[in-house]
C-alpha cells in the first residue's frame, strides 16, 4: 500500500503535459545561471578577460555542435519502445561512454586549434588562451548535457530540471568565488567546468551507466554513422552564424573588446535560445513518434505546434527585453556596458529569427534529411560571411545588422526546404 502513491507520482511527473514545463525548468536554469554567472563575471573582470570567458564558451558551443551531430540527434531521435531493466541499462549506458569517447576527442581538437592559431596566427594569438580554456571545460560540460538527455529519453524530465538546479547553484558559486578571489578568464571559465562537473556526478549517482563495452557501442552507432556524418559536416556551416559562436569570428574581426560587448549583449537575449532548447528537449522526440504513428500529416501538426510556442514564447520574452533595455543592462552590468542598448534590441530581432528556424531543421532532421540541411546552411553561412565583413566598419551595431539579414536568409531557404522535404515524402508514402 505504502508505494502506490508514489508510483502514482512517478507517473504524473512523467506526464507528457508536465515534460515541457520541466523542460523549461531545465533550460530556465541553464540559462539563468548563464546570465547570472556573466552578470558576475562582466561586472568585476577586465574587458579583455571577459571576452576571454565569452570566446571560450563559444569554443565550446562549436565543438559541442559536432557531439550533437554524432551522438545527441542520433541517440535522442532513435525512436524506441522501452525493454527490460537491463537491455534499456545497456542501451542508455552504450550511448554515454560513446557521448564520453567523443568528448574527449572534441577536447584534444580545440587544443590542436589553439596550438595552430598561437604558430600561424600573430594577430589573433590572444585567442589561443581563450581556446584552450574551452577545451577544459569541453568533456564535463558535453557530460552534463548529455546526462540530462538520458533522462528525457526515460522520460523523467523532472530529473534533468533537477540536475539543472544544481548546475545553476554551483555556475553562481563558481562566478563568485571567481569575482571575489581570482578576477581572470581561467577562474572564470572554471565556473562553468566545475559546476558542469559536480552536476553529472550527481546525475550518474542515479543513473549508473554500466561498464562500456566498445564493440556493443559502436554496433549502436553504426547505423546512424550516414546520417551522423552529414550533420557533423552541417556544423561547418552553422558555425559561421550560429548565435553561440559568432562571437569567435566577430573576435577576430573586430578584437577582444568586440568580442566583450558583443558577450554582455548576448547575456540578456540568450535566454530566448534556452527556451528554444528547453523545447527542443522534449519536441524532437516527440515530433519522431508523431512520424512513426501518423507519417507526414502528424509531423506537420507537431511542427506546427513547436513553431506557434516558438512565436508567442522567444517573441514575447526578446520584446520586452528590447523595450526594456536600458534598465536590464544597468542592473546586470552596474554601468560596465553602458551605451549597448541599441546592439540588444538589434540582437533581440536577429534572435528571434534564430529561434524560428529550430521547427524546420527539427523536421529535417527528423526526416533524415542532412544533405539537404547541409545546403540551406552552407548558402546562410555565406550570405553571413558576406554580411559580416560588410558590417565590419559599423561595429557591433554593424554585426547585429548583419546576423539579423543572415537569419532573414535562412528562414527563406528553411521553407523551401522544408517544403522539398515534405514533397519527398508524400511521394514515397504507400498510397491506399
């Protein structure tokens, strides 16, 4: 008697209408603490050192896009009816030390590209620093990631909320210890390492992976390694525009005080990215068994659905960040960033052109349509290019101008894709 109320709630915090609310839960924490830690950071590092911590971070989006490509997509779209005990443990378990295995390659990639930019690159050495942090705080935050996807796919989103909370908690510890101890890009960059650390181990105390069998993962993979292989080769692109690592190029081009403002700015629209992957967590999954059960017709209504909570949510949260600019960057920043309001309101239209795009790639990629994907983001990485470099002798301004026209592009060439897509499948679909 005593355990049927809690197998009653077990099962209501499983709910499929309660899962986006802890979702959002989960990304609200990823992205508060974000603010919050960079808040912190902003107000009491030197400018350059703050840049440090941003292009760090942007190292780490950039590698953590090709982990997503050939673990996370593959492991979260696989649509699977849950087994025996055992067999799920396996499963689940065969995918994280894949997840680590990766990571770990990711890590000694960006320190490769560290030791390249120091030889080849004398007026962009001030970045190899800034890379070889991101490369520290790589494995344990792709962990951290990957760990609450495990809970998704168990369809325990309340856990992965859970995790987030922690992450959140020791992110603000972590920027404070650093504020107030050691004021630098190495302390500061430690505060995400530290927290994405603590945060898996909590996680994996309740998860408890089994011992990695190689073999059995990669037979795992294998059957993804097509797909996987055209999305890795999609990040190229999406790297070039990407609200996450544009920050990188916008370094180069412009210097490490460029790279500080464009991070302060970035602080207050972030968090309408965090809505997009806090939807993200819960609408790939089910945008694929919406396929497997009703074929094009469910996927369009799930699409559907993602982007109308798209339009009301990212848009409703970036325009009152835009209307109410100047009083958020005086409270987050103390006066340190004064003078950027007109750069947020530009990166608050350019954002939310970013975030309407999340429902078409959802279908492509659900569709396994990578080559496709792989066109539509080559052709917006080059209006990018073109657009940045243009912009260049407007500043910031310039450069949020620049994003918003890139993703204005990106939209167009999203529809015609997703419309292309669509045709394919109708016309392969059995008729009756």
């Amino acid at each position: 008697m005593a355990s049927f109320p809690l197998q009653s709630l077990t099962g209501r915090l499983r709910d499929r209408r309660l899962a986006r609310l802890f979702a959002l839960a989960d990304q609200g924490f990823q992205g508060l603490g974000s603010i919050a830690a960079s808040a912190i950071l902003g107000r009491h590092l030197a400018p350059d050192a703050f840049g440090a911590v941003g292009v760090a971070i942007g190292a780490y989006y950039f590698v953590a896009g090709f982990h997503r490509s050939l673990i996370t997509l593959p492991y979260v779209t696989e649509h699977r009816d849950h087994g025996d005990v055992a067999d799920d443990r396996r499963y689940h378990s065969d995918w994280w030390w894949l997840n680590v295995a990766a990571a770990l390659v990711l890590a000694v990639g960006l320190v490769a590209i560290a030791a390249l930019v120091q030889v080849a690159l004398p007026a962009q050495r001030w970045l190899a620093e800034p890379l070889l942090l991101g490369a520290g705080i790589t494995p344990p935050l792709l962990a951290a990631d990957f760990v609450r996807r495990w809970f998704y796919k168990q369809e325990r989103a309340w856990l992965a909320a859970l995790v987030s909370a922690l992450f959140f908690v020791a992110l603000i510890g972590g920027a404070l210890v650093a504020a107030t101890i050691r004021p630098d890009a190495v302390a500061g960059a430690l505060a995400w390492g530290v927290s994405a650390t603590l945060a898996t181990l909590f996680a994996l105390l309740l998860l408890r992976p089994a011992a990695p069998a190689a073999s059995r993962a990669w037979r795992r993979f294998a059957p993804h390694g097509r797909f996987a292989g055209w999305l890795a080769l999609n990040i190229f692109p999406y790297t070039v525009y990407s609200t996450a690592t544009v920050v990188i190029l916008i370094g180069a081009l412009l210097g490490p005080g460029a790279a500080a403002v464009f991070t302060a700015a970035r602080t207050l629209t972030n968090p309408a990215v965090s809505i997009v992957s806090a939807i993200d967590s819960t609408d790939k999954p089910r945008a694929a068994a919406a396929l497997a059960k009703d074929g094009g017709p469910g996927l369009r209504s799930a699409i559907g659905n993602t982007r109308r909570t798209l339009i009301v949510l990212t848009g409703g949260y970036l325009a009152l960040v835009a209307l109410f600019a100047h009083p958020l960057i005086a409270l987050v920043f103390h006066g340190q960033y004064a003078g950027v309001e007109q750069n947020v309101q530009l990166l608050c239209a350019a954002f939310f052109l970013f975030c309407l795009n999340q429902p078409s790639e959802t279908l492509l990629i659900v569709l396994r349509a990578s080559r496709t994907m792989f066109v539509t983001r080559a052709a917006t990485a080059l209006v990018t290019l073109a657009a940045l470099v243009l912009a260049i002798p407007h500043g910031i301004p310039g450069m949020a101008i620049a994003i918003a026209v890139s993703q204005l592009a990106n939209i167009l060439l999203l529809t015609i894709a997703e419309r292309h897509a669509l045709g394919r499948l109708v016309s392969s679909e059995p008729t009756a």
